[in-house]
C-alpha cells in the first residue's frame, strides 16, 4: 500500500524476502507502526510455496499465498518486487546507504548443495539436474507464458537424496512418466489423480498395470540407512525405545511411498564419480558405505555403477552468500543467533526463516505443535489422506523471530521524518522502475498468469 504522510520519527525496515517467513515479520513490525519494505526477487511473493512446493498441492497453495497476502496488505509495508539481492539491490549499499534501522534477510535457502563429485557441475544441465530448478520447471511449465528452463524426463532416472525433498523428485518423475506413457496410449491422465491415488489405482481402472508401461522406475540413492532418513524429526533427548520407534516410522514411510508410486531404493550408497559421454552424464558411479560412530565411511570404492541419461542431485539447499555477509563454509556466521542478529551498527542485519535455519527443506516449513513429524510427512507425501497444512510451524518461528527483532529495535533511535520521506523516495523510484504503482492487490492481479486466477 502507498504510504501516507507520517510527520513522526519511527523505524524503517528492510524486509528481503516475501514469503511466509518475510510476510510474516514485516506485518508484526509494520503493526508496531515501523515502516517496512518488502524487497521481493520475483513478482509475486510466494517464495518455496509457489517454486519449491509441487504443484499438486493445490488447495494448500492458494490458502497460503492468502495468508501471504493479507500479511503484505498492509499500509505501513511498501512492497518492492523483482527485485533481487545481488542483482538489483547491493547488500552494502543497502546496508551502509540507505540509513535504515535494520534488514532482516528472510530469502530462503534456493542453492543446491554441491552434488558431492568433483567436477561434475561442469555438466548442469548436460546430464545432471539440480533438484531446485526442476521443480521450479515442473511447477510452471504448464502455463502459457512460461519462458524457464525446460526438462527432457527420461525413464529410469538416477535421483541422489534421501529427505522429503528427494521424494518429491521421484514423485514428479513417476507421475509425469506415467502420464507420458498412457498418452501414448491415447489414454488421458491426471495429474492429481495419480498424486492422490497412487500409480498402480489409477493405471488399472484403464485395464492396465505398471509393467504394462515398458517405463523404468527411478531410483533414489542415499549415503546412510532408510532409517537414517530425515524423513521425520527425532527430538534430541529422545529416550532410546521412541527415538527407536521413530526411526522405524521412517522406514514405513518410505515403503509406503514406493508401494504408491513405485519407484526403487538404494540405501548406504554415496556417489564416487559420474560417467560421461559425448559431454554429457549418462551414469553414476557408487561407492558402498556404512556407519561407524554416527559417520559416514565408504567400505568398497566404486562397487556399484548406474547408468541412465538424467541424474538428479537433491542433497539439499542452502541460502545463497551474499558478498559483505561473514560466513564460513554453508553457513553465515552471527554476532546473536539466538535473535538472528548477523551485523551490529547503526543499521542492524537479522536473518530468519530458512536463512537462520539454514535449510531449505519444505518439511521445516509444515511442523506444528500438534502434528508430529512422522504425521505431517505423510500428509505432505500424500500417503494418509489427512490435510497438509502448509508453513503453520514457519509462521510460528518467523512470529517469534519478529518479536525478538521488534524487541531488539525498541533501544534503537527512530529516524527522522525528512528522512523517511527520502528512504521513500528511493523505493518509489525502484517500484516505479518495475511497474509498481503502489497497490499490492491491484499489482497480483496485473503479474498473476491468466491460467493461474
């Protein structure tokens, strides 16, 4: 919403990043009557909700981009989209330029770990897909005027994971090769029917069986044992009998999730080499591990190849390093983290959502007090019939994320009124750049596909 007059000193906010986490910090803090701006990367701001979370969660999806919504119509936030840090918006000049009262980073974790073989990034998208940007494919390339990175499934593929994540690769592979096959047979399939239903329900009220397809399944590989799986959460101070009983849930859910949608598991293999031809992967060496002590230790080098023409990586996400941000190795280093305090100053820097965390796992997103991991792992993956609700535990931790920065910024000096009204200026400029004439609504309703209203 545009901003009226306000002759009074009162913080200003930067807020990167729009999502649940973002929407959520920059509404507590704009009802504490800061002013907020909302730098957003794409046009809308739905973050991992709309590009990361399949699309066959269709009811859940629309409900959270409201939650988002009524969170970002507010008249103390200004929102800025397509605009990205590191793109359009320098860190250090935000930062040290622009006099704001604080930043809080809430822009997810979107870098893939490093699929672990070196040199093997040299061939993205030549054989080896990052798990991010497939999804991000499969999510939009149905609409009409999608113009993203675009995707060749092949049967049989090579997945290389072992979390909630992983298993959304396989899903998607399974259902579109599934769908793939009984087109061809001049049968049309659905989506969300097989999603719901499972592969081997929805195949034979055509008449037919899996086997019938001539499809390959996929198969996911993973370094430790099915139980081992961070499938489902299990509390630190677990007794030993339920911290026994949980990890044999994951071993259920991963079985029932094969039974579904058919598709095959390797446990206790990690990746050695790729297998290259005419410059591109057509496989994956393995090598066999076992566990000793809680680590991870190869036993046999290279025991075992695979081979298939599409391999993907999905061993999890990071946020992206952002230059002038102290870090060491995959995680930024903090003056505070129990508040997510990253740089003191007169302009302070806060991180939360999944850049505190520094995870990119949907199910981090999907925990709540009264649903327990095992629970809500099945309702995500589609396997109890039960309601997913979606980003309810995110909300609760970027609530109490906001609290503690609203806390922090109450022994901070408000700025000036001539200065907001400059701080202003810059943001008209930026949102008059994009298109933005200052009406959040009116703005969604300008970028949001036709397809998609």
């Amino acid at each position: 919403m545009t901003q009226t007059e306000n002759k009074s000193p009162r913080h200003v906010m930067a807020v990167v990043g729009g999502a649940t986490a973002g929407s959520e910090i920059a509404r507590i803090l704009a009802e504490r009557g800061a002013l907020v701006i909302v730098f957003e990367q794409n046009s809308r701001p739905y973050g991992k909700i709309e590009d990361g979370l399949p699309r066959w969660h269709v009811k859940q999806r629309r409900d959270e981009y409201e939650e988002i919504n009524k969170r970002l119509d507010h008249p103390n936030i200004e929102f800025v989209p397509l605009t990205r840090m590191g793109r359009e918006l320098d860190f250090e000049d935000l930062r040290t330029g622009w006099g704001l009262s604080g930043i809080v980073l809430t822009h997810g974790a979107w870098k893939d770990r490093a699929f672990p073989v070196e040199g093997a990034d040299q061939f993205i998208d030549r054989g080896l897909v990052y798990q991010n940007k497939l999804i991000y494919w499969f999510n939009h390339y149905p609409e009409k005027n999608y113009d993203g990175p675009r995707y060749d499934l092949t049967p049989g593929a090579i997945v290389v994971g072992g979390g909630l994540a992983s298993i959304d690769v396989v899903k998607v592979l399974q259902i579109e090769m599934t769908l793939a096959a009984m087109k061809a047979r001049g049968i049309a399939g659905d989506m969300l029917a097989l999603e719901r239903e499972g592969i081997d329900p929805v195949l034979a009220s055509s008449g037919l069986k899996y086997a019938d397809l001539g499809v390959a399944p996929c198969k996911l590989y993973y370094r430790r044992r099915v139980l081992d799986m961070p499938l489902s959460d299990i509390p630190p101070d677990a007794p030993a009998k339920r911290a026994d009983a949980l990890r044999q849930a994951r071993a259920k859910i991963l079985d029932k999730a094969q039974r579904k949608f058919l598709f095959e598991f390797q446990e206790l293999r990690a990746p050695s080499g790729v297998i290259v031809e005419n410059g591109a992967v057509v496989g994956v060496n393995f090598s066999r591990t076992d566990l000793v002590d809680g680590q991870v230790r190869v036993v046999q080098e290279n025991a075992e190849t695979a081979h298939a023409p599409l391999t993907i990586s999905s061993i999890g996400s990071l946020p992206e390093p952002i230059p002038g941000i102290p870090h060491k190795g995959e995680v930024y280093i903090y003056v505070d983290q129990k508040i997510g305090l990253l740089m003191d100053g007169p302009t302070a820097v806060f991180a939360a959502g999944n850049v505190l965390t520094g995870k990119g796992n949907i199910k981090d997103s999907l925990e709540s007090g009264t649903e327990i991991g095992t629970r809500v792992a099945e309702a995500y993956l589609g396997l109890s019939g039960e309601e997913l609700k979606i980003a309810e535990g995110a909300r609760k931790e970027a609530a109490a994320s906001g609290e503690k920065i609203a806390g922090a910024l109450s022994s901070r000096p408000k700025i000036a009124p001539e200065h907001v009204a400059r701080l202003l200026g810059h943001v008209r400029k930026r949102q008059l750049a994009v298109g933005y004439e200052g009406n959040y609504r009116a703005w969604l309703a300008k970028v949001t596909p036709a397809d998609l209203h």
